[in-house]
C-alpha cells in the first residue's frame, strides 16, 4: 500500500468516526486531537479499526507515533506495504 493510500484510509477511518470533521483543512504535521474534536476513545476507534480492516496490532507503546496523519502515514506505510 502506498502512503498517499494510506493517508486516504486513515482520512476515511477518520470520517466514519467524525462525520463532522474538516478533513480539508488538517495539517499533516499537527496532531489530529487538536485539529479535530477526536478523544482518546475516537482514537482507540481508529486503532480498532486499523486492527480489523488489515490485522495490524498497534501496540500501546506506539501510539504516540499516530499522533498526526505524517507520522501516522509513516508509522504505516512499511507495516501495510504488502497489502
């Protein structure tokens, strides 16, 4: 999977969540809770679903890697490379 694909799972995944959010105007360097209303239950929602669309364990300790779509998007992208 290619990182701009990547980017638009996440931005889905972020949608189904907040249907509300403004995906247009997020900064790919900033983190996402304090550009969009996500808490931390939104962003167990996005780990969840990662988990259940490609089988991909998050563990705990990274999370702080997912923080913004960039360092989501690359935290990801050797992970789901083959999918």
């Amino acid at each position: 999977m290619t990182p701009e694909a990547i980017k638009e799972v996440i931005l889905e995944i972020i949608q189904d969540i907040d249907e509300d959010a403004d995906l247009a105007s997020l900064k790919g360097g900033l983190p996402l809770r304090d550009q969009l209303d996500l808490d931390s239950m939104d962003f167990l929602d996005i780990v969840m679903e990662l988990r259940k669309r490609y089988k991909l364990q998050v563990p705990e300790e990274d999370y702080p890697q997912l923080a913004s779509l960039d360092s989501t998007v690359a935290y990801l992208t050797p992970r789901l490379h083959d999918v």
